[in-house]
C-alpha cells in the first residue's frame, strides 16, 4: 500500500512551481514511466501565464499529465491547456471527498502502463502528405503538430505510455496526387512504435500489420466517391458534438440564449444520433430536453457550476463506434 506522507503549502497557486518540481523528479529516474497527476482547487493567481506556457514546453517529452479541478473555484481552460499539452486528461472533482478514490484510480491506471513512447508512425510515398492526424478515441486530440520527422517520407506522433491492453482510434487525412480514373496508389502505411522493457532495458519494437494500409483509388462513380466510411462519419460526428457543446456553453455565458439554446440543442441530437449516452445524461444537466431525436431543448435557469464545468471538460471524450448488428444475413 502507498500513502502520503507530507504536504507542505505555502503562498498562492503557481501552476508552474508544480510542473517544475514533476519534472525535477522525472529526471532523476530517466529509465522509469513517467505519470504525474496535477491537482488544483483555485485559479493560476500568482504568476503570469507564460510560466505556465514555458514549462510546459520544458515539461513536453518528459511525462504525461492527467489534470484535476477540486471544487469549482477554478479555470477551465488553465487546467485543460495542462492535459492537452502533457498527453493527458482535465477532469472534475466535485467535492474533496471524491480525492481518494481519484487517487486510487490514478495509481491503478499508471501501474496498468506497460508500454512506453507509444509513437503513430507513418509512411507517406513521393507525391503524398498528411494532412492531419487526430486521436478520435479515447478523446479527441489534434496530434498534427506534433510530428516528429524521422526520414522524408516517415513521421511519428506522440502518444504517452500505454498499457498492454489498451486501444485508441486514429483519424488520418492524406492529401495524394491527381490520378485517372481507375487508378490506384499506396497513399500509406501506418504502423505503431514503442519502447517495451526487456531483460530490465526498454527495446524499441514496431507492430505494422499487413493489412495496414491505406489506399488511394480514383473514380468517375459519384456512389462511391461520396461515400463516407461509418467509422469517418461516427468521430466527424462526435468533434462536431465536441465544438457544439463548447460554443453552445460559450453563448450561454455571454447571455445569448437563442444561439445556445440552438447549440446545445445540436449537441444534444449528435449525442443521441452516435449512441453517446454518458454525454446525454451531462446536457440533460444543463438545459431541458424537449425532443432529444430532434434535438429540441430549453435552457434551464438554474444550473449547477460544477455540470457546466464537467460537461465542458468531458465534450472531448468520445463514444467508440458501435459493432454492427449481426443477423441473419448479415455480413462480418
């Protein structure tokens, strides 16, 4: 079992004294994965934010960093520019009550990570490019750029540490060079990188499918050029819920009800239509839903700050897409 021994607190919140002071430790076991959680109940008060902004750049690389907000006489935005930028997660602790289980589930997750560096590598031909790369699943990250170039047609993404069971869902757009119809061309290969301790020394392994590959064909058949794959359309779909809810909260706090009404009333049918029931239930918090096939909604008056702070943190975190159904007749 692990406890805590000591706190010692001392002036205001200076978000980059604790980053600072994460990153001292992490350096002195270069070897170790590296997991820190960063935990605050007010607001970055007592320094500029470039400190933040600084250390954080001297932090990237180092150590992932998952973000909690105890209470609700916090920043939003101050915490979540921690998670993204350190490959982690914001989340909400209502009361400090709920800071022991946090911890608990803190110390089961990083005791779960296996896999160190976990890179997206891809390879592009002479004639392609990438256009983006975003994580969809678990949360929506845009990994763009953080393109790591290892040869002129090879780049890599950054991703943290993994455990040896764990998932993610890649979206990647290629941009290729025009062809005729009815051709076709490798437009890449994707493969997955990490360092794996072996004999009590991490080794660089890469597991690239061979069927992990990703074509480019042309055609004159409009059928089949407009078609979206569901997988596409399902995380297009949860970024659109994503930069609906953001909006829709930022037109509420500005006092225009009729454009969030219309907002969140979006996010609220994009959470139906893709199955995201968890994010249902955190805009039902929010407004009254009418109509939720429709995505008819009412603004409600009285709203707790902690289900707005929650619902914006949480507008990042994506449904998987569904299995199909199988039946009779149906195809695997």
């Amino acid at each position: 079992p692990l406890s805590l021994s000591r706190l010692m607190a001392g002036g205001g919140t200076a978000m980059s004294t604790g980053l600072a002071a994460a990153r001292a430790i992490f350096e002195r076991a270069p070897s170790s994965i590296h997991q820190a959680v960063f935990l605050t109940d007010g607001k970055n008060e007592s320094e500029s934010a470039g400190n933040v902004t600084a250390q954080l750049q001297a932090c990237e690389g180092l150590f992932q960093c998952d973000c909690w907000g105890v209470g609700t006489d916090w920043r939003v935005g101050e915490v979540q520019q921690i998670a993204e930028e350190l490959l982690g997660k914001a989340s909400l602790v209502p009361d400090p009550g709920g800071i022991d289980a946090a911890f608990r589930g803190a110390i089961e997750k990083a005791s779960s990570m296996t896999l160190k560096d976990v890179r997206l590598r891809l390879w592009t031909p002479q004639g392609a490019s990438i256009a983006f790369v975003k994580q969809a699943n678990p949360t929506l990250e845009d990994l763009t750029q953080r393109a790591r170039v290892v040869t002129p047609q090879v780049r890599e993404y950054m991703t943290g540490a993994w455990g040896a069971r764990e998932s993610r869902d890649f979206h990647v757009a290629i941009d290729v060079r025009a062809g005729g119809v009815g051709e076709e061309m490798l437009a890449a290969r994707p493969s997955i990188v990490w360092l794996e301790s072996v004999g009590g020394a991490w080794t660089e392994k890469e597991e690239k499918p061979a069927n992990a590959r990703v074509f480019a064909t042309w055609t004159a058949d409009d059928s089949l050029s407009s078609r979206i794959d569901r997988h596409v359309a399902h995380y297009t779909g949860q970024g659109e819920l994503a930069a609906a809810i953001q909006q829709g909260l930022d037109m509420r706090e500005q006092g225009h009800d009729a454009a969030a009404t219309q907002m969140l009333g979006r996010a609220v049918k994009l959470a139906h239509d893709s199955g995201n029931a968890e994010m249902t239930q955190r805009l039902a918090k929010v407004v009254e839903v009418v109509d939720v096939a429709t995505g008819t909604v009412r603004l409600k008056r009285e709203v707790s700050k902690a289900a707005t702070m929650d619902l914006q943190l949480e507008s990042r975190t994506t449904k998987r897409v569904a299995k199909k159904a199988q039946g009779p007749g149906a195809g695997s």
